[in-house]
C-alpha cells in the first residue's frame, strides 16, 4: 500500500513538472480553439462582434474561413467605439463596402505570425519592421517595453493586447485601436 502511494506521488510530481501545452488565450470571455478558423472563434467572443459585423458587411467571411493562413490584427468592440461618432455606422452601409473592405484587409498580414517572429524582425530591423497587409496597407511594428505596437499609414498606433491566439487557418493578435489605410 505505502508503495503504492509512493509511485502514485512520484507520477503526481512528474506530470506536474511537465512542461504544459501552450493553451490559447481566453477572448471576449470565450475559450479559442485552435482547431477552429479565425471567424469561428471571432464569433464568440463577446469583444469583437463590431469587427464581426464589419467582417461579414465588408463580404469577408468566406475568404477568412479560407485555408490561409492569415494574422489578424483585430481590434476590439472599444476600439471601434473609440472612431469619431458615425465613422463605423457610415462604413457598415452597403455604399461604402469597398472602403470598409480596404480598412479591414489592413488588419491581415498574409502567413502565420506569432509574436516571438514579430519581435525577432523588430530586432533585426534595428527597432522596427515594416509589412504590407492583403489590402496593400504598410503596418509598422516596435517593441516598447514589453508591448508590441502597430502603427498604420496615418500614424495611428494600436498595442497588442493579447497575442498568439492559434487558429485553423492562422493566428489573432487582438488590438486597441483600428488601423486606417491612407485616405
């Protein structure tokens, strides 16, 4: 019995001391799957149902449950919020879809970027990195402090808020502010 008890402890503690899987990070008070596609997750979480409204106003959604992969920068319900009053009301309208398509697809980079990347190209590019986005925006990225921060064609800068959240087809890097194109 008292060997018994030992062997059970001893693998208790072993197991214990193993390293742990990476868990994806909860979002919008919703668990993210790896095994799911970028719009499968988005839809759950309770921060992004802006961006999800823009997402499937702008005619995106098939192209970003695509194989991909993408990175997705995508910026929250506050952040939206944060756009001069109507700015995203006036961009939901059928009218203007091909403006809401091109601020959308500069917040996707082509490829599957996990934060560690981000900042070993930062560092290569002595403090900062530029990317062209899948709508022809040019993102710039730096490191202050611990944060990774985005800044767009107009000078805006978002900060990563929570990083690598693995999907299907990809990864999310959710953001803070919404990353505009040059007008």
């Amino acid at each position: 019995m008292l060997k018994t008890s030992l062997v059970a402890l001893a693998l208790a503690i072993s197991f214990s001391a193993a390293p742990a899987f990476a868990k994806n990070p909860m979002v919008g008070g919703a668990a993210m799957y790896p095994s799911k596609n970028i719009i499968q997750n988005a839809l759950k979480s309770k921060d992004h149902t802006t961006l999800v409204a823009a997402v499937k106003a702008a005619g995106l959604v098939d192209t970003l449950q695509g194989k991909g992969p993408f990175t997705v920068f995508a910026p929250t319900n506050e952040a939206f919020a944060a756009l001069p009053a109507g700015t995203v009301e006036n961009l939901l309208k059928p009218e203007n879809k091909a403006t809401l398509t091109k601020v959308l697809t500069c917040h996707v980079v082509a490829g599957n970027v996990m934060a560690k990347a981000v900042i070993g190209m930062v560092k290569a590019g002595g403090g900062m990195h530029s990317v062209k986005t899948v709508g022809g925006c040019m993102l710039t990225f730096k490191v202050v402090g611990k944060n990774v921060t985005v800044t767009d064609e107009t000078g805006g800068t978002a900060k990563v808020t929570i990083a690598d959240v693995k999907q299907s087809n990809g990864v999310i890097h959710v953001i803070n502010k919404v990353l505009l194109p040059k007008s």
